[in-house]
C-alpha cells in the first residue's frame, strides 16, 4: 500500500536536500518526493515514512541509504547532442579558437559537471576525437562529475538503447558505436577507446571547494542549476569562474542564464559565456 508523507516530514527532507544538494523542493513537489521513495520503502522493507528518516539520518543510513535517496530524486533527462547548436558552437568556434592560441604541450580541457548517465560527456568525446585526427597535435581530456552513482554507472558503461542513438551523425556511429552482438536487445555501446578517456567521479556541486580538480578550458554544466535556488546557483557560478582557464568557456542550459549575476562573463551565444577579465 502506498505509504504517506506528512508535511512535517516533508518539511524534514526537503530542507536536508536542499541544503546539502543544492536541489530545491517546494511544497508542490510534495507528492513528488513521496512518489518518488516509494520504492526505497519497498526495496527496505520500511513501513513508514517515519522510519524511513529514522533510517536514513542514522549512522548506518547516512553511510549507505544516502546514495539511494538522491538516485531516486534527482532529475536525469538527457541525451546525444542534446541542445545541439552547443555543440556546433563547441565544434566550430572553442576548439579551432583554443587551437590555434595553443603552446605546444597543453591539454584541452572539459569538464561536463551533471553528466547524468554520459550522453553529454560521449557527444563531447566524439568531436574531441573528430577535432584530433584532423589535428593529430591536439590534446585533450574529460572530465565527468554528477551527484548520482547510478547514472554514473551507466556512463561509465556506455551502453544505451538504439531508439537513444538518433542524434548521432552516421560517420560517429561507425566510428564510435558498437552494436550489440545479440540483435534482440537493440542496443549499442561506445567503443573502449572514447568509454577510458573519459574520468567519471561523483561530485557534489555544493562542495565549498572544487580543489579536486585542475582548471578547464570548458565547464559544460547544462540543465543542472535551473535545480537550484538562485543563491546556490550563484555561489556554484563562482567557483566554476575560478576553474575556468583565461579564455574559458562555460555553457549552461538553453533556459538557463547568468545575466542576473554580477560574474565576469561576456555572452558570446545563447547561454554559452566567455569569462572576461584576464
Ligand atoms: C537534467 S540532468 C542534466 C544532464 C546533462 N547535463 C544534460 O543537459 O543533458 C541534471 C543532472 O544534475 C545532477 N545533479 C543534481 N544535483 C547535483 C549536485 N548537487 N551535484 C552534482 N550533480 C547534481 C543530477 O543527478 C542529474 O544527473
């Protein structure tokens, strides 16, 4: 029987997220949430909601049932050359310009932060390789972070649905896709090559610090903020400026924008900003 969540403890879980993830939950998502765990409750055998916190904040829960929670309440939509004129963007304008501004030895370097299950960081690795077998001195490296370790498994094993793949320009496919041997199961996987390149680690965006990583010549970080309350929006924006390269570009969500921010940024394409001030 589907279990019911008081608006206490609501109230509980909500401002916990919040403040610890960034993901804002007003009262309307309520039944959200409560929808949303029910299968935890089911999978833990829990018969209220009431144990659930009990469960969840005890030292036993904040070691392993932490990790289930936010698999089950974040917002994962993506997908292949998702928002595509980014790409285009990418392709045509930041790397020929890093290119041709580059010292010999250095790395170009992206950081795809809410990766969700890899199709963005994959999209990004597929014209990373295009862009270097015509310029075989071209370096590169990527780098994909999100909050949640399911989708993080999934990216890391590179497998998806065929009906998933549509996006993808023919020669990509052939290049970078392998069919799965057995027809039935429609699916295809992204060749060893580009699946080892990438780093995928889980990350906190609230983390105060972002020290765990070298600064970026690119922070794609689309369709994640918009998740979060303009003041953590801000405070997340200004840590990714200090990990952006002089030159560097951070692309946000096509919804998404930083103009209400005092942030040194010029606006060079539709939510695509070139940090100024060097
Ligand atoms: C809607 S997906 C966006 C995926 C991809 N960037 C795109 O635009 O297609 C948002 C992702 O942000 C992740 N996320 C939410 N809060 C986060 C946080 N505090 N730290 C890191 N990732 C977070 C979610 O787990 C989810 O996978």
């Amino acid at each position: 029987m589907k279990k019911k969540l008081t608006t206490s403890e609501f109230t509980r879980l909500s401002s916990f997220i919040t403040r610890n993830y960034g993901i804002k939950l007003p009262f309307k998502k309520k039944i959200l949430l409560e929808n949303r765990l029910q299968k935890r409750l089911r999978e833990l055998d829990i018969n209220s909601f009431d144990m659930y916190i009990k469960h969840l904040f005890s030292d036993v829960g904040l070691q392993n049932e932490l990790v289930h929670m936010i698999d089950s309440i974040s917002t994962n939509k993506t997908g292949f050359f998702r928002e595509k004129q980014h790409f285009d963007f990418f392709k045509d304008e930041v790397l020929p310009a890093f290119y041709y501004s580059k010292r010999k030895n250095d790395v170009f370097r992206v950081w795809s932060a809410g990766c969700s299950s890899g199709e963005e960081a994959y999209t990004l690795a597929f014209l990373l390789s295009e862009f270097k077998s015509n310029f075989s001195d071209f370096n590169f490296s990527i780098t994909a972070t999100d909050i949640s370790t399911k989708m993080l498994s999934t990216a890391k094993n590179g497998i998806y649905p065929e009906e998933q793949i549509v996006d993808v320009p023919v020669h990509m496919k052939q290049k970078y896709l392998l069919k799965s041997k057995d027809r039935q199961k429609r699916s295809v996987r992204i060749v060893p090559e580009l699946r080892n390149i990438i780093r995928f680690e889980q990350f906190n965006l609230m983390r105060k610090e972002y020290t765990a990583f070298d600064s970026f010549d690119v922070i794609f970080c689309k369709n994640v903020l918009i998740y979060f309350e303009k003041q953590t929006q801000y405070e997340v924006l200004k840590r990714f400026t200090g990990k952006l390269r002089k030159n560097g570009f951070l692309f946000l969500g096509l919804s998404e924008s930083i103009l209400s921010f005092d942030l040194p940024f010029n606006k060079v394409a539709p939510s695509v900003y070139l940090k100024a001030g060097n």
